[in-house]
C-alpha cells in the first residue's frame, strides 16, 4: 500500500483567481435578474402547456363537461401554485 500525499492541492490558483476576477467580473447576481412574485405565474401561464389546458378546459365547457373542465383549471391553478 502506498501513502496518500500528506496534502493536496485542491481549487484554483491565487493567480488564476485573480485572472478569472478580471475576465470575469465578481460572482454576484445582477439586480435585471430578480423576478417579481407577479412575473412567476404570468410566465408559467404563458407556457404554450399550459396554454394547451386552458384551451382543453374551455372546449370541454364548451361541450359541457364541466366536471372535466374544472379538473384541467383546478390543475393549471396547482401547477401555478407550486411554481411559486
């Protein structure tokens, strides 16, 4: 059996720290980048899925299968609940 090195090397460079600093900028999330609590579900409701259901749900209205209907909505509304 051989012996493990005593201590390994492990991450990034000072130097390469420094480099990746100036190339890359800090490691920080930009202020454009937030979502308001309203954008989240303007956005899984625009999803073209869920556009499907919707238009699902108001032919079985149209039909007259509301118990169907109200199935497809109460589950858009949980999907959106849950994205939140």
């Amino acid at each position: 059996m051989t012996d493990a090195p005593a201590v390994m090397a492990i991450g990034l460079t000072t130097a390469e720290v420094a480099q990746r600093l100036v190339r890359d900028g800090p490691n920080t999330i930009g202020e454009n980048c937030r979502r308001t609590r309203l954008a989240i579900p303007v956005e899984q409701v625009g999803s073209p899925l869920v556009l499907i259901l919707v238009a699902a749900s108001l032919v079985s209205l149209v039909v007259g299968d509301v118990v169907t209907a109200g199935i497809i909505v109460a589950i858009v509304a949980m999907s959106a609940a849950l994205g939140l």
